[in-house]
C-alpha cells in the first residue's frame, strides 16, 4: 500500500521551502502527496508565530484537518511548534509536536505509524532542490538570524545565521532548471548575512554572481533583505545583470528614531530613506517594498507620522504592514505604552491606502512600456492568465496569448487600482529558438 500525505503551510517563502523539503523527504520514502486532506494518511500542518495572528491561524489549521480526517495522523511542525509545542500538543487529534523545520522527526513518525509501507529513502532528500508546487520555485540559502530586534521570536524559534554552502546552492539551482522552473526566489531568514559563518566567508553577492552563470537560467529574485545588507557593491550588480529581477523588499519597521531605537534596529530613518534614493537613482525601475510595524509600544501619532512622512517621500511601491503583537520571551513583551486596538486599525488603514495609491502611480509609470513577465496561470475570475513583472507587478494578458511558466516580453497597455493589462509582444520569426531563452531568459530582461 503505497500511503499519501498532505501538507499545509503557514507563514512566509522560507517555510514554503522547509515544507518542500519534507514533501521531498517523504517521496524519497514512497509516499506520494493527496490531492485533499480527506485523502491522505499523513496531514502535517507548517506552522508561524510571527504574530499573535499567526498562532491563531496554525491552532485553526490543526482543529479543522484533525476534523476533516481523523483517521489522518496529524503532524504540527515549525516554528509555533518550537515556541510553545505544549500548547499545539494539548490540541485534539495532533498525534506528533516537531518544533522547526527539520523534516527528519516527521519522516521517523511516518515510518513509525506506517510499518513497512514506506521504502528506504532513495536519495539525499537533504540536498534535494524543492519547491512551492507553483510556477515559481524557491531555494534557501540561509537560516536563522543574529539580529536582535526587540520584538522578534524568530531568532529564538530558527536559531542563529546558517549559510548553505555555495556549492549545494548551485546543485539545488541546477536541478530546479532541469525541473523546468523559469524563476527562483533565494530566500532566507536574513538573506544578506548569507556567507558569514561559511569558511571564506563568501557573501550574498558571491553566491550571486556564481549562480547567473548557470546555463539556462531564466531569473533569480531575492527576498526581504535588511538594509545594512544593501551594499553599493549589491546595488552595481544588481543594476548590470539581467538575471536578477529588479525587485527588493527592504523592512523598515517605523519612520520614527525613537521607535527603531526601542525596537533595537541597526539603522535609523535618514539611513533607510538614503539607501531607497541609491537604489532609486541607480535603478529607476525598481520595485521597492517595506514591512512596517504598527502600533509598536509607546508608538505616538507623531512617531506613526514620521513613519507617513518618510514613505509619502519614498519611492516605495508597496508594504507589508503588520499590527504589533507582543511575541512571549521578547524584551518589547514587556514594554509600557500599548496602543489601543482602535487606533492600530486606523494607522494600518491609513498606511494600507497610501501603499495602494504609491502602488497604483508604480504601475501607471509603466503604461506603453514593454516588460519581461512570467506567465503564472488564470485569474481568479477567468478570462485572462496572470503574468508577473520583474519588478514585481501583475499583468493580466488574454487568454492564451502566451505558454505559462515562460518569461515572455509584455507591453502594458493599461494600469490603474484594480492592476494591470498587456499583452504578450510577439517575436519576429527569425529570432525564434527553444529552451529557456526562447521563454525570454537572459537575453530577454528588464
């Protein structure tokens, strides 16, 4: 009997790549993913505490697979799982608590609950390359982080910085290529510390310029990088090569000094908003994202200000914007001067719009201009199939006008609140050719 699985994530890339491991891992020992919960033997639920929000999402998550499939052994793994593994393991139906991301512990649970269906693995499922099960794939380059912001867990729950050797890397790139994968997103905990514990101490921006020449690459993208990791060495390579999408999310967290200072962060504003106008001017099409935190303790209207002030002047594109939860065992849990729920709502709302129309003017920007995009599949509504920019926008193009999972030139005919529309710019015939440059890879990039 040849048992199935079915996996659910919570949270960010990172945890996407950790349960693309586990799904490789698993495979390796002949199981085989469930189309549905209902139908699988194993559920494992991947789950987040960055957020009080996100706890709650990974209890709810257990309670309605253990309801869906009780026969299931259910499996909760990651980093709730390594925060409070008593408070996941006191859930009805959870049969196995494994903290981080690890998927040995939960391969052995299988093992163990499935005696002699499952086969020896059949190859180094450690080094596997994975993916999100989506057009686009994600590889991890790092874990951990050695910063200490007030308010954050996620050192304690993923441990200090660890680098993936560079060469590992590479094979993991090589066999997502092989798998047909147009673009990679390297992602990390803090993807800029990449190297720094390695022998050597090769940096993000060597790995980089060892990957582009890979054969038949089509696009890398990074993910959230820290600001103090954005060297003007980085920001030269990023604005000659045409392999890297140009596309940063940079956290800026508030616009205020004495907000970033409580929070423990290694920059402060003038530092933050310096390093957008480098960028900006060094590569003006850009797409430039933020996480801010809202609602910080003792966070007053004037530091919230600041935080407007310094984004309405910004080239930013688009936020992330998070209400502050207190994260237990961080120093800010203990902080005077909680903001009322009411007035988090009111500043997230107003920062929320003002990333909407930013975003809006980012796009119209773009309008007759012609744009390398992956295609990723239909709208939610249909009648259209969805492509994504290099920098980090989307494009809705007619229905069948290109092949999906390509990188293809678009021309963007109209922007506005709801998106964007092209269309696919069709090439001459002499110029035709197939693999991966005919699906717009190097020679076809922003």
């Amino acid at each position: 009997m040849r048992r199935t699985f079915y996996l659910h994530t919570l949270g960010c890339k990172l945890n996407q790549d950790d349960t693309a491991s586990l799904a490789a891992a698993l495979a390796a020992r002949g199981m085989r993913p469930a189309a549905c919960p209902e139908e699988a033997d194993l559920l494992v639920v991947n789950t987040c505490t960055v957020t009080g929000r996100a706890d709650a999402d990974g209890r709810q998550a257990l309670r309605r697979m253990a309801r869906t499939n009780p026969r299931a052994r259910l499996v909760a793994m990651g980093c709730y799982a390594r925060r409070d593994p008593d408070a996941l393991a006191a859930l009805p139906g959870v049969d196995l608590v494994s903290g981080g991301s690890d998927p040995e512990p939960v391969v052995a649970a299988a093992a163990a609950a499935f005696p002699g269906d499952l086969t020896v693995a059949s190859e180094p499922y450690h080094a596997a390359p994975t993916a999100s099960g989506r057009t686009r794939a994600t590889l991890k380059i790092q874990d951990g982080c050695n910063l200490a912001c007030s308010y954050c867990i996620i050192p304690a729950v993923r441990g200090r910085s660890r680098s993936i050797p560079a060469a590992e890397v590479e094979a993991s790139l090589r066999r997502l290529l092989d798998a047909g994968f147009v673009e990679i997103i390297l992602t990390g905990v803090n993807s800029g510390d990449y190297g720094r514990d390695l022998p050597g101490h090769e940096d993000l921006l060597g790995l980089l310029r060892r990957l582009v020449r890979l054969p038949g690459l089509g696009r890398l993208r990074l993910n959230s990088l820290e600001p103090r990791t954005v060297t003007g060495d980085l920001i030269a390579f990023l604005a000659d090569t045409q392999q890297v999408a140009p596309h940063l999310q940079i956290p800026l967290q508030s616009g205020s000094d004495r907000v970033l200072a409580q929070m423990r962060r290694n920059y402060r504003s003038g530092d933050y908003a310096r390093l957008l106008e480098r960028l900006h001017r060094r590569i003006p099409d850009m797409g430039l994202g933020a996480d801010v935190i809202v609602g910080f303790p003792g966070e007053t209207e004037e530091d919230f200000r600041a935080t407007e002030r310094l984004i309405e002047d910004s080239p930013l594109a688009y936020l992330h914007v998070f209400s502050y939860s207190p994260r237990p065992g961080t120093d800010a849990a203990g902080l005077p001067g909680s903001v009322p729920a009411a007035e988090i709502r009111s500043r997230s709302a107003r920062l929320r719009s003002m990333a909407a129309r930013k975003g809006e003017e980012f796009r119209r920007r773009f309008v007759g201009r012609t744009l390398t995009s992956l295609t990723l599949g239909a709208t939610a509504q249909g009648g259209a199939i969805r492509a994504l920019t290099g920098n980090f926008f989307e494009v809705a193009l007619p229905v069948a006008s290109a092949p999906l999972n390509r990188l293809v030139p678009v021309t963007v005919t109209w922007a506005g609140q709801e998106g964007a529309w092209g269309v696919p710019v069709v090439p001459e015939p002499a110029a035709a050719a197939t693999g991966h440059q005919a699906a717009g890879g190097p020679a076809a990039s922003l």
